[in-house]
C-alpha cells in the first residue's frame, strides 16, 4: 500500500513538471507574438531580421549584442521553481527587447554621428525602432533618415552606414513638402525624367 501511494506522488509531481513546462513555453510563445507584433510589426520580423535580412545592418558587432542580450535572457532559464512560469517569458522578454532597443541605442548612435558628420540644412530621422516596424513593408516609401544639402536631398542607408543620393522621382514621393516647396529644383529634376 505505501508503495502505492509514493508511485502516484511522483506520477503527480513529474505530471506537474510537464503542465509548469507547458505553461513556461505556452507563456514564453504568447510574448514572442506579443513583442513580434507591437515592437516588430510583424511576427515573423525578428526571425527575419536575425536571419535573411541580417546584412540589412552593416553596424559591426550587431551580431554580439544580440547574442550578449540572449545570454541575459538565457539567465531566466534558471530562476528557481517558484518562478517556474516566468521562465519562457523572461528568456523571450529580455532577449527580443533588449536586442531591440540595445542595437537600436547603437545604431542610432552612429546614425546621429552620420548626420553631424555629412552636414546639410535640413534634416529628418527616425528611431532604428521605427525602422524596423516600417521599413520592411514601405521600402521605398519610408526613409531612416534625410538630409537636404545644398538642395540635394539623401537618404540614409543601414546597409552601408552611409547617405546615398535620392533620385529625384523618387525624392517628390518621400521627401517632407516643405523641402520640395524650399527647392523647387527637386521637383523639376523629377518631372526631367
């Protein structure tokens, strides 16, 4: 009869190591979605941006962030039973939005750097967070940055880390109309062609 009864302690107690591991990864999926769709813009986005479309950041030791902010969120893989539950959403948590906001910190740095360095009389920028939400799905449409020089207006390039020129058909479509009114020379450059 005793043996009975420890037999079914431990079928209840490995039974509730399954349903706490359950739950974890069921927790740990619902914030992946979570932070795919409201930080990302999509769910699939941060696969892609690790994967197909990493030569998207030229930013040298990108990668290592990422990794390093997946090391910081491993470390919730190890928070003690009581926490059990907490253990998939932390390792998602701390590794998605720290490597979001770690290696947008980063990439905004060298984009502000960028635009002091190129000059120019005007310009406009978006966060590295708002390019990740936009620019994948308005690529030709949404722009990182811009600086009108001289009335020639370019766009910023995460690819190279650097301003390439904006043609003038493209630039009447995502140029800020102020700029257009500025120099009209934009506007006649595009209606050239």
């Amino acid at each position: 009869m005793q043996l009975d009864s420890q037999s079914s302690f431990s079928t209840i107690t490995s039974d509730s190591g399954v349903v706490s591991m359950l739950r974890t990864l069921w927790l740990g999926c619902a914030t992946y979605v979570a932070i795919a769709v409201i930080f990302f813009g999509g769910l699939l986005q941060p696969i892609f941006l690790a994967t197909a479309w990493s030569d998207r950041l030229a930013a040298p030791y990108w990668g290592w962030i990422v990794l390093a902010c997946l090391a910081a969120g491993a470390a919730g893989l190890f928070l003690p039973s009581r926490l059990a539950s907490a253990r998939g959403p932390t390792f998602v948590l701390v590794g998605l939005l720290g490597s979001l906001f770690s290696v947008g910190a980063y990439a905004d740095h060298l984009t502000s750097k960028a635009l002091i360095e190129f000059g120019g009389e005007r310009h406009i920028r978006h966060s590295f967070s708002e390019s990740v939400r936009h620019a994948p799905k308005e690529f030709q449409l949404f722009l990182h940055a811009a600086i009108l020089k001289r009335c020639v207006p370019f766009a910023w390039s995460y690819r190279s880390l650097s301003f390439y020129q904006i043609p003038p058909n493209a630039a009447i479509n995502v140029l800020p109309a102020d700029w257009l009114s500025e120099c009209p020379t934009i506007r006649a450059a595009s209606t050239k062609r």
